[in-house]
C-alpha cells in the first residue's frame, strides 16, 4: 500500500471525537469504552505499542507524552510502571463535569 516511506521521526496513535456543540453542550459520544484511563482495570488500553525501523526491525515506542484538550470529557495516561508502551484511554463525554 505505502512504497514510498522512508523514515518517521515522530509516531502518533490519537483518538478524536468531533464536536460540534450539539444543542449549546459537548457531545455525549464516548471514547474508548467511556471509562476514564484512572479506573485502569476497567479503561480501554494500547499496550505492548511497538514501530518498525527502516531495516524491519520492530522496537519498542520510548518517550510517550499525553496531549488532551478535553480533559473533563476524555483523558489519556501512560502506564510504565508495569506494562511498558502502553496508555489507558477514554471518557463517557457530556456528563456532571462536561459542558
């Protein structure tokens, strides 16, 4: 499909939900499953999130960061501390503290 590709400096993995203020209020689509990541048991997760170098080797991701810009809605956090390349994701959306 891709004969072109080279090498990437950057990778993303990233949710969107669009918005478009339905009524005067956020949306109520969830994401993920609607659990927010801090109940870890239960949120939608990526783990073992491996890339592939120029050579074919796969390897580990390093240095993931969270960006969120609707964090009363959805929220993301990485997990390393017992599953490496990993994060947990998701969030029920309109709701009590989500306009």
């Amino acid at each position: 499909m891709f004969v072109n590709l080279q090498v990437a400096l950057t990778v993303v993995w990233a949710g969107q939900v669009q918005n478009t203020k339905p009524g005067g209020h956020h949306t109520a689509t969830q994401m993920g499953n609607g659990i927010f990541p801090e109940e870890k048991q239960s949120a939608a997760t990526f783990y073992d999130l491996q890339v592939r170098d120029g050579g074919g080797k796969w390897d580990s991701v390093t240095d993931l960061n969270n960006f969120k810009d609707s964090r009363y809605c959805y929220d993301s956090m990485v997990m390393s501390l017992f599953i490496r390349d990993a994060f947990h994701f998701g969030g029920p959306g309109r709701g009590s503290s989500c306009m």
